[in-house]
C-alpha cells in the first residue's frame, strides 16, 4: 500500500475515482492470469467502453494492471489486490502522482477562504483512512475492515 503523509494534501474522489474502483473490483473478483477484455467490465457496469480505456491508461502508467494485447487480451491485476490501496486506484486514475505537490495545493487555497484547512484537513484524514484499505478488502466485501478502519459499531 502507499504510504501517504496527509496532514495538508487536498484529496477529492472524483467520478472517474469511483467508477475505477468500481472496474477494478470486477477484475480483481475475476482474478487469476486470465487477461478480462475492458468490453465485458463496461457491459457488466453500464460504463463506457471508450471511459474505461482512458481510465485504465492511468491504472497502467501507475503499475496497477497490465494490459494484453490481440485475441483474449485484456487486464490483470499488476499486482496481489490486497497490495493495492483505494488511495492508489484513485490517484492513478486521476492520473495523479501519490502525493500532489505542495504547489498544486497552495494554487487551490484562497487567502481569504476560511474553510480551506478545513477542507485541507478532511481531504487528508479520508486519504490516511483510504489507504488503508485494499482492493481486496473492497472486492471480498470485508465489511469488518471498515469498521475497524472507519471505527464504526455494526
């Protein structure tokens, strides 16, 4: 998993965040070497064929799937879906680096927006709570996980 150190990263879960994480569970629940084509996980969805090939570009560039190519080509998982962190499948399919640089962040703050640390704050504590969750987690519905990460009573 990542390791995210977020006292200040602003941290937002894009459509395109949920809709990967969505995608990616389906490949990790179909697991094994058996490459998934994007058309079966598009219908399986109702996501565009067309918005799932932009979004697993960056789940690529990121190290998160590996793609095959010609007949009975698709996805896999790059990696064992409990090394992989909701955080990470997030950012890589913003095509985000980890962390966003400090001067990304300073550009978004208005000097005179009092609700900016707020917002500041939030963002990373959900990023610290994310990353400790894996596709795995997600994909086999650990919902004991959650309530240990999120600390709520069933």
């Amino acid at each position: 998993m990542t390791n995210i150190n977020q006292d200040t990263e602003l941290f937002e879960i894009s459509t395109r965040g949920r809709h990967a994480l969505t995608a990616m569970v389906d490949l990790a629940r179909r697991g094994g070497d058996r490459p998934v084509p994007l058309s079966d996980i598009a219908a399986n969805r109702k996501i565009s064929l067309s918005y799932l090939e932009q979004l697993f570009s960056g789940l690529r560039r990121h190290g998160l799937v590996k793609s095959y190519r010609g007949p009975g080509g698709g996805y896999v998982l790059a990696k064992p879906a409990c090394d992989i962190s909701v955080t990470s499948i997030i950012h890589a399919a913003d095509d985000l680096p980890v962390r966003a640089p400090q001067p990304h962040i300073r550009r978004l703050r208005s000097d005179d927006d009092a609700t900016f640390k707020l917002w500041e704050s939030l963002g990373g504590h959900i990023a610290r709570l994310l990353d400790q969750v894996t596709l795995d987690d997600v994909a086999s519905e650990r919902v004991e996980v959650y309530q240990k990460v999120f600390k709520t009573q069933p």
